[in-house]
C-alpha cells in the first residue's frame, strides 16, 4: 500500500511539474518563401552553370533570438520568440529556394564542395543584418555585402543590398509573427537581387 501511495505522489509530482511555472513559452519561427510551380521546361545539361557560395554574418546573427533594433545601436533580442534555424543558415535556404525558382539554369553549391567541377562564379555574401526595426517606422531589415567572383577568385561585381518590408508590431506575441512574415519578405526581395546580378554575370560571360 505504502508503495501504491508514493507512485501516485511522484506520479502528481511529476504532472505539477509540467503545468508549473516552469513551462516552456518558446514559439519558434522560419524564414519561408511563397509557394512556387516547378519549373515546367526542363533545363538542358549543356546550359547549367554552377555558382560557389560562401556565407558569412555579424555574430549576432549566429544565435537564434529574433532581433529588434529598438533605438540608435540598441538590439533586443527575445529570449521566446526564436529562429527555428539560424538567420545565416534560413538565408542560405531562402537563397537556393529563390535561384531555384527564378534562375533554374544555376546550381547553387557550398563551399568548400567535393565536386570537381568548378564553379563559373563565386558568391560570397557576408549577411550584416536581419531584424526588426523600431526607429523612426517599424519595418524588417536584411542586408549584406555581396561579392561575385569569377573562375580565377577575379572580382567581378560588389555590392552592399538592402531590402525592408513594412511590419506592424501589434502585440508581444502577434509583433513577433508579423516580424517573421516581414522578414521572409524582405529576405526572399534580397535573394531575387543577388540572382539578378548571377544571371547578369553569366550573360556577359557568355557573350549574351
């Protein structure tokens, strides 16, 4: 009996435990992108070019926080409302999902890479930004410094891209939603402009 009576103690023990103050309140989020159609026209063989990518950040942009900029070099960074992947590893994805998408011709690979082709283009991007905003108006910012290089580490293109989309902070739960479809926006704008300037790399590369 004494051993019936300790089970059902650890047993309602164990259920406070889970109903407690201690529960876990953390909601998690992923850059996406919108829905697409498969491309419809295959891509001949012949006319595929591979790109090398490298990507670096800030090292605040390794942790998983969603970051605010609430003023003048002040960020916040939420210990709830969390990254399901870091900001450089979604932008790495959102970037192949996009290129994937829009410039089928282009085989986006990571380097270092085991492949012994090699690469027409190297991308570097050195991503510098990915939050919210709150000065001035509220908006979602990412940015990066972007490098286009040829076969020979030859610079070919460089620049510094910024896009934002609006965001309307409502509330410390539904701000943070807005926050992350604000993002996905802005992030998907930013992946299109880097494929703009591969595609026009390549087409004068190619004579074309």
């Amino acid at each position: 009996m004494k051993l019936r009576y300790l089970c059902i103690t650890v047993a309602l023990g164990l259920l406070a435990g889970c109903l407690g103050p201690g529960t876990d309140h953390t909601r998690f989020y992923v850059l996406s992108t919108p829905a697409s159609t498969p491309t419809s026209v295959p891509v001949e063989g012949d006319k595929v070019f591979l790109v090398g990518l490298r990507v670096t950040s800030a090292e605040y942009l390794r942790c998983k926080q969603m970051i605010v900029e609430v003023g003048p070099n002040q960020l916040r960074l939420s210990e709830e409302n969390v990254w399901k992947e870091t900001p450089e590893a979604g932008f790495r994805r959102v970037l192949a999902e996009r290129l994937a998408k829009d410039l089928p011709e282009c085989e986006l690979i990571s380097l270092p890479s085991s492949l012994t082709n090699k690469p027409e283009f190297i991308l570097e991007i050195d991503l510098r930004s990915l939050q919210g905003r709150l000065e001035q108006k509220s908006e979602a910012e990412v940015s990066a410094e972007v490098r286009i290089l040829d076969a020979t580490s030859r610079l070919l293109e460089r620049d510094e891209l910024r896009q934002t989309s609006p965001w309307s902070p409502t509330g410390a739960v539904d701000g943070y939603a807005a926050l992350a479809g604000a993002e996905s926006r802005a992030a998907a704008d930013l992946a299109d402009a880097i494929g703009q300037k591969i595609l026009a790399c390549h087409r004068h590369n190619s004579g074309r």
